[in-house]
C-alpha cells in the first residue's frame, strides 16, 4: 500500500492484495525452510513433502510419484534415499506380490511431527506479535483466501496433514493400494 493509498483502496486493489500475499509466502518459504534447517543434511523439502504424504499411510510408488506430481523414477530415486536414510521402507503388497508398497518408518514419522511442529512454532511465534484485532483479521482474510484457492484448514494441532500442502484434496487416498 502507498503512502496515499487508504487502507480499503488498497484491498480493492487486486495488484495491492498480491503483492502483500507474495510477501508473506516468502515470509512462510523462510519459515519452512528454517524448519527443516535441523535434519537438511538428511532430508531435502521435496523428499519431506514425500514423506508427509507417506504419512497417509503405506502407497504405491505410481499413487505417490501422481500425488507429488513427479516422474515415477523420480519418485523411485526419492524413495531409495529415504529409505537409505531410514525414514521410509519398502514392503512387498501381500494382495499382489509384484507390486511394492512404500511407508514411512518410526524414525521418519518422528521427523515429519518435529519439522512441522518447529513450523508451528515459528508461525505462533509471529502471530503473537499482532494484536488480536489483527489476528482475527487475518484469520478471515486466509480463511477466504484458502477457501478461493481450495485449500482445506490445517489441523488445530501438531497432527500431520492427510493430504500434502498446496493440493486438493480430491488425490487418490495413498492407502488405496
């Protein structure tokens, strides 16, 4: 917003309102990226989206690679250095044995809860800054904006989500094997 703008003009202002998003997902990309600062060495951000849909529970590499929007080979060379790292494991599907299935183990699930609560934390931490007149301003303002944009609320608390950020929700369940 401009020194002369007011502050309805400026959100009637479609370039105003994006611009003012735009800081705030680079604001959101440096706290998820602060978030996964402790276990980088182990796990890059598009093999912790992986392992956020794992934590829907055990899946098909096919149903994985399509809910991630990636080549399946590339989903299969994700998979290994998961899997080498030890927070994901690989199991034959007992109702068809050439097929594999794919899950996370204990010790990925366990870093899957501690990224997302440090997110958590951080975001907390910045929401608090604002007054509850600007807190509850901006709920309505994301709320509208997730709901445009067709994106369901998180949960209320450290649970992971059942689906991965930034997609709809009408993906094939990954426990539809």
């Amino acid at each position: 917003m401009t020194e002369h703008e007011s502050p309805v003009e400026a959100t009637d202002d479609v370039d105003a309102v994006t611009r003012e998003v735009l800081t705030a997902s680079r604001l959101l990309v440096a706290v998820s990226a602060r978030s996964l600062a402790e276990v980088e060495e182990r796990v890059t951000l598009p093999q912790f989206r992986m392992l956020v849909v794992l934590t829907r529970g055990t899946t098909k590499l096919v149903a994985l690679a399509e809910q991630l929007q990636v080549a399946p080979s590339t989903a299969m060379r994700m998979v290994d250095r998961l899997i080498a790292a030890g927070l994901a494991a690989r199991r034959p599907n007992p109702r068809n044995r050439r097929e594999t299935l794919l899950q996370l183990t204990e010790e990925g699930r366990r870093t899957v809860e501690h990224v997302t609560a440090r997110r958590r934390a951080e975001i907390a931490g910045i929401v608090e800054m604002l007054t509850p007149a600007q807190r509850l301003a901006l709920v309505e303002a994301l709320a509208a904006f997730n709901h445009a944009g067709g994106e369901p609320p998180a949960p209320t608390s450290d649970v992971v989500r059942t689906h991965p950020p930034g997609w709809s929700t009408d993906l094939p369940a990954a426990h539809d094997v």
